[in-house]
C-alpha cells in the first residue's frame, strides 16, 4: 500500500529523525508511535499506543559525533 508514492511503513521526506538520532524509533503508517533506547523499548511502546498494528522499528544513525546519552 502506498500514498504519496511512499510505502507507509516507512518514514516519509518530511519526517525529522534528527531528535532520536542514537535511539530506537518505531513507525506506524509513517508515524512515530515509539521511540527508546533498544528496539523493544520503542516497539513495546509503539504496540501500547497502537496494538492492532505492526509497528516498523528502526536505528536511528547518529550524524553527529556528540556525546552519547
């Protein structure tokens, strides 16, 4: 399924991932519905605010080479 030409498990071009760079994020119909430090974290979380979905989760790349949280 698509929308905009973009597959909705997807993040889409407008969609800011700057803020959890180094964090686990989880995406719901190009949406970000969780996010934490390990990909459990951030799917346990996405699964509470959306549990009839399948949540997509991902790492984050840093960009920046600040310090680590």
């Amino acid at each position: 399924m698509r929308t905009n030409g973009q597959p909705l498990t997807e993040p889409g071009p407008d969609l800011d991932l700057s803020p959890y760079e180094g964090r686990w994020v989880a995406l719901v119909r190009g949406q970000i519905v969780g996010v934490g430090r390990t990909a459990e974290a951030a799917w346990l979380a996405a699964r509470q605010s959306r549990p009839r979905e399948e949540p997509l989760v991902f790492l984050v790349p840093r960009t920046s080479a600040g310090p680590e949280e």
